[in-house]
C-alpha cells in the first residue's frame, strides 16, 4: 500500500462538492440532529461559507488519497492559523486501512502547517469515522445529545420553575458568561482573553434583548422556596414544529447531589410539552463526566461528537 494526500484537481470539485453535501445533510438527519430540511440547508450553509472559491479557498485543504495511482478517496481539511488549529471535515476512503493511513497523513500536514491541535466532528452512526480515530490519542470536547420523542411526563417532585426577574437574570447572565469563558479554554478552544470576547459574542446573539428574546424561556429553580438552580431554554422553529434546546442547566453548588438537575431536566420536558415540541437536545462538554452521565440516565442519545487530539 502506497497511500499519499495531492491536491484535489478543479474539475473534480463539483461532483465532490455534491456528494460531501449529500452525506453532511445525512448524517445530521439520520442522527436525529436535524429534520432533514433542515439537515440539507446546514450542510449546505457549511460547505458554501467555507470554499467560496472551490479548491482555492482560503485556509481549505481539498485533496485526494491515492493509493499508488489510483484515486481511493478524498480529505476536506481546513488549517486556521488563529487560533492555530486544524478542522477535518470529511475523510472518505474505499476500506478501513486506507483511510487510517490516510488520516496519519492528515495529521502530518495539519502539524506541518502550523496546527497545535486536530479536530473531528463524526456522528454516532459512523462507524468508519469511529474506528479510524480509535486508539490515536482523540478526546471528545462538545456532544450534542438528544431526547427524541419525549417520554411520557415524568415526576420531579417539590422542584417549581419559575419565570427570572430581570434584576435575577443580570447576575444569571455575568456568571453564564464567565463560566463559559472558563470552558472554552479548559477545552483548549481559547486563551483565557479570547475566550471572555467569544463568551460575550455568544451570548449577545444568542440573547439580543434579554429577558425579551423571543424563543427564550429563563426559569429560577426553587425546592420549597429555596432557589436551588436555573435553566434556560431556546424554543427554536423547525420545519416538523419546535423543538427546545437547554442553553443552560445550573445547581448552585451547595444544592448538588440532591438529584435538583435530573429534577430540573424533568421540568423541561413539560416545558417543552407547553410550546408542542417532542424533543429537546442539548450541548455538553465532553470533560464534564457527570453532566454526560446525567443527560444518558435520563435517556439522551450522543448523537454528534467533536474530537480533538494535540498534533
């Protein structure tokens, strides 16, 4: 086996260009990620804001794996020197050996040109993807997970949600903001400056007027009057009708191991019931062993993992 990485030829784009849109829209909708409308208009969105100019495109690495002259697959690599990091967005390759010695190779010249740091993104179903990263030093560090459809109501005890004020919000708001600055760069994503500018970007988009946004739902959690945690909420349109995303689930630290989160998350579910929805996801970080094992108890499926591994 002689397996190399050239440069994608231009006339090759289009019939690439198709088919890597084609299996991005899948996967997000087999996964149960997306609906597939909106699965094909991300996919889509992906590949158009990244290679503009096809081949060309700046930061991309389009190429083909070949086994001595013969075309066996092709790499989508993206290499951004700011932050310094490397993004695979696709490896496809004709069987499991081509496409490990394939990966090595990306690995090379992600590191050649500069790349601290290797990511992934591969979906639940893909078991290529999965075995080709296996035993190569990958970590997880974001899963997206979901419930889908939603249970039928489940219990959660003396635990009451209760719209935020906004004099609770404004401190809601600096505490999300700083511990998510942290995560980011306990995740190696950020130094701890351009974590807190990303942090803030993030949530002035995602809550542009407050309390106010439309589609967010902010609730103080209480047990018998005593405020034990938060949760907030995004009640986001879909084309099967809405589905809620949990933005944020926090138990003050002296309130923790009383089981107030799987209680919390509970709530949610009716709350998702009240605006029609039948299913919620949510984002985690692949170091935080306890959220994970929560979200899985209480019946989530990992439906998209982003890897990482130092180069």
């Amino acid at each position: 086996m002689d397996v190399r990485l050239v440069d994608m030829p231009t006339e090759r784009f289009g019939a690439w260009r198709a088919a890597t849109v084609a299996r991005l829209a899948a996967l997000r909708a087999d996964s149960g990620l997306r609906p597939p409308a909106e699965a094909a208009e991300q996919a889509e969105g992906i590949v158009a804001a990244r290679l503009p100019d096809g081949v060309r495109s700046a930061d991309q690495h389009l190429l083909e794996i070949r086994d001595g002259d013969r075309v066996t697959g092709s790499v989508w690599l993206e290499v951004r020197s700011t932050p310094s990091h490397a993004m695979l967005y696709a490896l496809e390759a004709d069987d499991a050996e081509i496409g490990s010695a394939a990966l090595a190779l990306v690995e090379e010249r992600a590191r050649a040109h500069g790349a601290r740091t290797l990511r992934i993104d591969l979906f639940a179903q893909d078991r290529a993807g999965w075995a080709m990263t296996e035993r190569r030093g990958y970590r997880a560090t974001d899963i997206q997970m979901v419930l889908a459809p939603l249970p039928a109501p489940r219990a959660h005890g003396p635990l009451r949600l209760t719209p935020m004020t906004p004099a609770q919000y404004a401190a809601f708001e600096e505490r999300v903001v700083a511990e998510f600055a942290d995560d980011l760069v306990a995740e190696g994503l950020h130094t701890p400056a351009s974590a807190r500018a990303e942090s803030e970007r993030q949530q002035a988009e995602a809550m542009p007027d407050g309390l106010a946004t439309e589609g967010a739902l902010v609730f103080r959690a209480t047990v018998d009057g005593v405020a034990v945690g938060a949760l907030w909420l995004e009640v986001r349109q879909r084309s099967t009708g809405p589905h809620v995303f949990v933005m944020e689930l926090h138990v003050e630290p002296e309130h923790r191991r009383r089981g107030h989160g799987a209680a919390m998350m509970r709530a949610a579910e009716d709350v998702a019931r009240g605006v029609g929805a039948d299913s919620i996801g949510l984002h985690v970080f692949g170091s935080n062993a306890a959220a994970r094992a929560l979200y899985l108890g209480l019946g989530y499926r990992e439906v998209e993992t982003l890897l990482a591994a130092e180069l």
